[in-house]
C-alpha cells in the first residue's frame, strides 16, 4: 500500500510511543469532522472509501477489507478513535516505521485479525496485515509454519509477534534484493510493485495503543 496523502505528509509518529502528537490529533479529528457529513460522530462505508481512495493507492475491494477488520464493534461505521488508529498506521507505512509501530501496538493489531475472537489467528486473516503493511503472501506464507509451535495452522499473541516482524524482516530482504538484481540490470527479478517498503529495524516492545 502506498500513502498519497499530501496532509499525512506533514504528520509524523512520536519516537517512544509510535502516536500523533496532540496538535496532529486536532487536525486528525477535524478532518474526521469534515468527512462526517451526517453529524453523526462515524464514518459510513462510503466516507471511509472517499478517504482512503484519496490517501492510498488500495483499490475498492481492499479499501472495503480494511473498513471491515477496523469496524471491530461491528457497526458498520467507522468512529473516530478507529480512524484514529487507520491514521497512525498509515502515517507509519508513509516513515518506513511500519517495524516499530507493530511493536509499540502489537496488541491492537492482533485484535484487529482476530476477527473472530478465538485469540488466535490463521494466515488468512493474516492476509489483511500483509495488505495494510505492504507483505506479500509470499514472505507470510514462507515462515508461517516456523512460528507455528503447536503445529495446529493457528498463531497465538505470543507467537504472531514473533512472526510480525519476522515478515517484515524477510520483506525487507526481498526488497533489497530486487534493488541489487535492478542495479545489475536483471529484468528477470522480482518486480519493485510487489516488495514491501524498507522500514526502521528499531524496537520497543508496547502493547498499549492510546486512542484518542
């Protein structure tokens, strides 16, 4: 996923928590305001298609994806602390901290899968973080299995952090790769299109997602 965004360009996460500071949450807000025509204090599924059609390359199906895993409450509508969150992921891809985000708000990000509640996800749900976070199925499916303890085709919370950031490790792999093969002139390589963006290899382990 790209972010295209001219108003993210301006805003950027706080080093320790991986948040918006309070003045880019104001703006975070009005900006919801202004997208929430009906005064009702959400977003139906079309306003949110509006935002994210202008802020991201995603195309309608995957646009509709990321409305249905951020709808946790199951409203059909988007509020603004779940905006909120949508935000700071974005602004996250569009600083290549995609690592340190995850890390900070692994948590939120394993409920957000978790769609059905059991506290464990499989690599199809898995699927909707690849989407979010620029992952191929390739490097998800490839290492699936090695943090697979239980061998039962389900991650747990312990297990999916591990394996997180494992993906982005082996998509940071892949796409220094396929600079090397474009440098050397190989058009055979694997395609820019499809790698995900470099991202910061720092870390702080913070489950806590703060919504304003």
């Amino acid at each position: 996923m790209k972010v295209k965004s001219k108003i993210l360009n301006f805003m950027h996460l706080d080093r320790e928590y991986s948040l918006l500071s309070g003045r880019n949450a104001c703006i975070v807000y009005t900006y919801f305001s202004l997208l929430d025509i009906h005064r009702t204090g959400a977003l139906n599924d079309v306003q949110f298609y509006v935002f994210m059609k202008k802020a991201t390359d995603l195309n309608r199906k995957e646009i509709y994806r990321v409305f249905d895993m951020l709808d946790v409450d199951g409203s059909s509508s988007i509020e603004y602390n779940e905006f909120y969150l949508m935000v700071c992921i974005l602004v996250s891809i569009q600083d290549h901290e995609e690592k340190k985000f995850i890390y900070h708000h692994s948590r939120t990000v394993f409920d957000l899968m978790d769609k059905d509640g059991s506290a464990t996800i499989d690599v199809e749900e898995f699927e909707i973080f690849g989407l979010l976070f620029n992952l191929g199925l390739k490097a998800i499916r490839d290492i699936f299995n090695d943090f697979d303890v239980s061998g039962d085709q389900q991650l747990d919370y312990g297990e999916f952090k591990l394996f997180a950031m494992a993906c982005i490790d082996r998509g940071k792999t892949l796409l220094k790769k396929d600079k090397s093969n474009a440098g050397k002139g190989d058009i055979a390589g694997p395609s820019l299109k499809n790698a995900t963006s470099d991202c910061s290899t720092s870390s702080q382990d913070q489950d806590s997602c703060v919504i304003m």
